[in-house]
C-alpha cells in the first residue's frame, strides 16, 4: 500500500495524530468540566442519587432532536408511546426469550410480531423469520443463510451481487462471513440498480442477490420485480432490504400513494429485512428477517449437538436476548394497528414530497434524483454551484443535523413523524434558502468542518487510511479519558 513508502510513513503518521486529535476534541466536546466514572461505587447510589445522575448526563447533548431538527436516528418518540413502553420494560425487564419454557409470553409476542410483519409483506402461509437485534443483524444473518446454502449446494466460494448504494452492512458480512461482494454502479439518473451490470456478474458462485426498497443515499427503490427475475431465471436467492422502508411501503396504497413491487408478491424474491425500530416506533434494538419458507430460514439457525453443557440452538447471532424489546416492539404495533401507520406513512410522505418541491425551487440546489415525485421518506440534495457540505455545516449551526453522503456529494434528510409535526419543514426550507442565499455571497470562502473532512476524504486514495480515522473515532467514543488541554 502507497502508506507503507518510507517517505510517506512518517508525513501520514502525523497527520493521523492530528487527526485522533480533533476527532477525540470533536466526541467529547461535551464533557468539558466533568470526569469519567472508572471503578464501582465503595458507596451503592440509592434510586434518588442514580436518577440525579442520569438527569446531568441528559443535558450533555444539544442538537433538539424531539423538535425535529434531526435527520432519521430518532422515530417514534411521542409522550403516549414513550409512556407506553416504559410500562412494558419494567414489566418484562429481566425476560430472556432463550428460555422459551420460563418466558413463554415472550415466545408468544416474538412469533406474533413475525406473523403480523410477514403478513404485511404477503408472505403466505409458509413465510416465516426471525425477530432481530437490528437491521444489521437482520441483513447479516441472511447473508449467512444464503452462504450456507450455497456452500450446502457445492460452491466453494459464494459471491454476492448487490448495488454500490445497498447498506453497508452488507459489507460487514462479507467481511465476517467470507463471501466476495461484485459491487454493481446505480443509473445515474434514476439511482436505482443497474440490471444489465447485474445480470452480467452473475457467475456459478453466486449466492444472493440485493435489492433496496428503499436505499439509505437516496431513499431510491431498486427495480425489485426485475431483481426477483434474474433470481428465478439463475436460481439464486434474492434478499430485498427494506430496513429503512419497511413500514411504510406497505401502507404506501393505503395511504393513497403508488407502490412499486417490493415484498413477496414478486416471484423470486426469498427473504426481506424490515426494521421494527424505525417506521414501526418500537424502541431501538429490534427488527424482523423473513424468509420465504423454512427451507431457507434453517440454513440461519445454529446448533450445538455435542456440547457436554446439552443441546444448544439459537436462531439469531445472540444466545440471551432482551425480551423487553420483543414485548416493547409487540405492544406498539398493537397500540398504532394498521390506522396509525397508514397515517404515519401519509403524513410523511407529504411532508418528504412538499421538501423535495421545494428544495428543487431553490436556485443552486437540485434534487437527486431529480423527480420529487420518486421521494418517499429521503430527500436528497446537491449542488453544481457550491461545496454541498458547507450547507451542511451553515445549518448546523442553525441547530440541524442532515447526512452528508459522497461519490459524489450529497446531503440528505430522512425524515420521521417528528418532521411532519407543524411547522419543522416549513422552518428547514426557510433556513435552506438562507443559507444558501448566505453562501452564494461568498460561494468560495472557507469551508466548514464536515466539508473539510469530506473535501479530504476524497482526495486519499488509500481507503484503509480512512478506515483508521473512522476506527480513530470509534476508539474516541469508547475512550473514558478526559479531553487533555494540550496543542497538536
């Protein structure tokens, strides 16, 4: 690698310092004042003491993500509900659902959820799945299934076809799992999947191939019926990912939207991933993997046969699992039903397309894609004018936290029921157009910190390098040191 020559070693070397440097200044901006806690209490808190506790770490964060000024991350988060699952985690707090036979209430909530999911997806009576920790785990596991399968049916080394716009979790079980990854370029009109590039990397080894409905940069879905074609045509597994969109497209009709094909109902299609934690408002930690049979759903499970401990099986990647999500995640489905998603999904879906109208008024921006009509929950923008990370940064300091995407620059926001409250979208469109028409004073003046950041990350073409500031960021979170006072 180009970071190994002698004369750059020592250049990069330093630059990486300086870089943890800001990174660690960056994460713990918060912390100015206090200490990290390092060993237990020699004195036990009592319940007043620790609820003091929590109360000062509550008030470390800024940004107001209950008035809508955040971009995804946040879903669900009204008083009712939040009343309602905190009655539900202290009544199933300590629930494991391993222990089927101690906690069958869990068992019976987790099979239902699964049914409920499965069903709004028109899976038929043989559809089936597993309750997750996530959409990476649910994304994970099934690149596991398809893996095993394919090892099952003679391949030796399985590959997968996936959009370059497909979550990067994929990624990670291909890392994890050893499966090699033909990454497939989107249309760059469209963003969706290209189809001919997909049907040309198919090979013998391939075990799956990935469709998004919708996909995370643009919130785009992938011609999934078209997808579901080549599976049957090559008798390869396709794994839909609709972790961001999954309860929504499913009320999309309902609503009183168009819906493109994207669950079961498409020949080919074998499993789909759907987060319960976002658009479904149960709390983070929970998500649903079906598959189309349980032919396929086997090939997730684990089994331990001659452990001297007895028997062990686990369907997912985790042996003890919180049964206080699966009852969380069960008790609000049952407390919205189908009229509150409906209406969740109507409100906003209106409140996505009324952004991406207007965003696409505003001189200098343009949507991507360009239809506004295609948006669903995504809004993404750029800029042909400016550096679209300045934008970013400018309405930072306004209180907004949008996503910067690149290759090639974008900003998006993936809004929630939060932004359909009165009043949020009308406030970012006023500040988008400030900022822009503040920029465009002075459309090259310095450049912010997100700017600064991206702008560098696309001139090093040794990605490893940026793979160790990202690891330089996750060692800063988990870090309990207190920021030093010291120059670079």
């Amino acid at each position: 690698m180009a970071r190994n020559a002698p004369i750059l070693r020592e250049k990069i070397a330093k630059k990486m310092k300086e870089a943890r440097h800001d990174i660690e200044l960056s994460v713990k901006k918060f912390d100015k004042g206090s200490t990290y806690v390092e060993r237990l209490p020699a004195k036990p808190l009592n319940k007043k003491e620790v609820a003091e506790k929590l109360t000062s770490y509550s008030k470390m964060g800024q940004l107001q993500w209950k008035d809508g000024f955040v971009s995804g991350a946040v879903y669900g988060a009204t008083q009712e509900l939040g009343e309602l699952v905190t009655e539900v985690f202290s009544r199933h707090a300590f629930s494991n659902p391993l222990h089927a036979d101690v906690f069958p209430d869990i068992r019976k909530m987790e099979a239902e959820i699964v049914r409920m999911v499965c069903n709004m997806f028109h899976g038929d009576e043989a559809s089936c799945g597993t309750t997750t920790s996530g959409g990476t785990e649910s994304l994970m596991l099934a690149c596991k299934a398809y893996r095993d399968l394919a090892i099952d049916r003679g391949v030796r080394a399985p590959e997968m076809v996936i959009p370059v716009t497909a979550h990067c979790a994929f990624d990670k079980a291909a890392q994890y799992f050893t499966i090699k990854m033909r990454k497939i370029p989107i249309d760059p009109v469209t963003k969706q999947v290209n189809l001919r590039a997909m049907r040309r990397a198919i090979n013998k080894n391939t075990c799956m191939l990935i469709g998004s409905a919708p996909n995370y940069p643009y919130g785009v879905i992938d011609q999934i019926d078209k997808i579901g074609a080549l599976g049957v045509k090559y008798g390869i597994p396709v794994h839909v990912d609709s972790c961001l969109g999954g309860f929504l497209l499913p009320f999309l009709e309902e609503a009183g939207f168009k819906a493109p094909p994207f669950d079961f109902r498409v020949d080919g299609v074998t499993s789909i991933s759907c987060d319960t934690h976002k658009y479904g408002y149960a709390p983070k930690g929970s998500s649903v993997l079906m598959y189309r049979n349980k032919d396929y759903r086997r090939f997730q499970y684990f089994a331990a046969a001659d452990w001297p401990g007895g028997v062990y099986a686990s369907a997912t990647f985790a042996g003890s699992r919180p049964g206080s999500l699966i009852a969380a995640c069960w008790a609000t489905m049952m407390f919205l039903g189908q009229p509150g998603y409906v209406k969740a999904t109507r409100e906003i879906v209106n409140t996505a397309r009324k952004l991406a109208s207007e965003f696409s008024k505003i001189k200098h921006l343009r949507l991507v894609p360009e239809d506004p009509d295609v948006v669903i929950n995504v809004v993404t923008i750029a800029s042909d004018d400016f550096n679209i990370y300045r934008l970013s940064d400018t309405l930072n300091t306004k209180g907004w936290a949008l996503n910067p995407l690149q290759f090639p620059p974008c900003i998006h926001i993936c809004l929630t029921n939060l932004h359909a409250m009165k009043g949020v979208a009308e406030k970012l469109i006023q500040d988008v157009k400030t900022c822009v028409d503040d920029i465009m004073k002075s459309p090259n003046a310095a450049i912010g910190s997100t700017a600064a950041m991206y702008g560098a990350v696309a001139t090093i073409p040794d990605r490893s390098i940026i793979s160790d500031i990202a690891f330089a960021y996750l060692d800063a979170c988990l870090d309990s040191q207190p920021m030093k006072e010291e120059t670079k």
